[in-house]
C-alpha cells in the first residue's frame, strides 16, 4: 500500500452481508484465468452491492481476484483514468 491507501479496519463492512458472492465458494473470484474471470463476472453481474465492492477494492488498492464485477486489470485502469482526471 502506498501513503494515499487507507488501512483497512479488519471489520466487515454491512454491505458484504448483503454481496451475493457469498452463495459462491471465495475460490470462484479469484481465478486463475479468463474463463474464471468471466464466470465471476456474471455472479457480480445483478449484485445488489456491485458499486460498493468495486469502490471498497479501489479504495483499499486490492490487488486479486474480482470484486465489484473487474479483474485487477480493470481496477488499475479505472484507478489510472482516476488519477488523470484529478490531475486535470
């Protein structure tokens, strides 16, 4: 983590009670290839906390697996195009 990370406070957020990956086995979300990528995706997909798990694993910089419905490529391009936009 870098200065600008917050540290996480190791409670679990409210919003994860409600997350439907929890009728999944956690090794579905983080693959270990594309098709894995793919079929996470489609769980996220009508999730009822999809933009509060994706903001949770941008804000805490998490490096693996799917969260909010984006690979750790997508999740460091969004946080690319953040970084640009404040710059501007």
């Amino acid at each position: 983590m870098d200065e600008l990370t917050p540290l996480p406070d190791h409670r679990t957020p409210i919003w994860m009670l409600r997350a439907r990956c929890r009728e999944f086995a956690p090794g579905e979300f983080f693959p270990s290839d594309g098709v894995g990528v793919d079929k996470a995706r489609k769980a996220c997909a009508d999730c009822p906390v999809k933009a509060e798990c994706l903001e949770y694993a941008l804000t805490y910089r998490i490096d693996h697996g799917v969260w909010g419905g984006c690979s750790e490529r997508e999740r460091r391009r969004i946080l690319r195009k953040r970084r640009l936009a404040a710059r501007h």
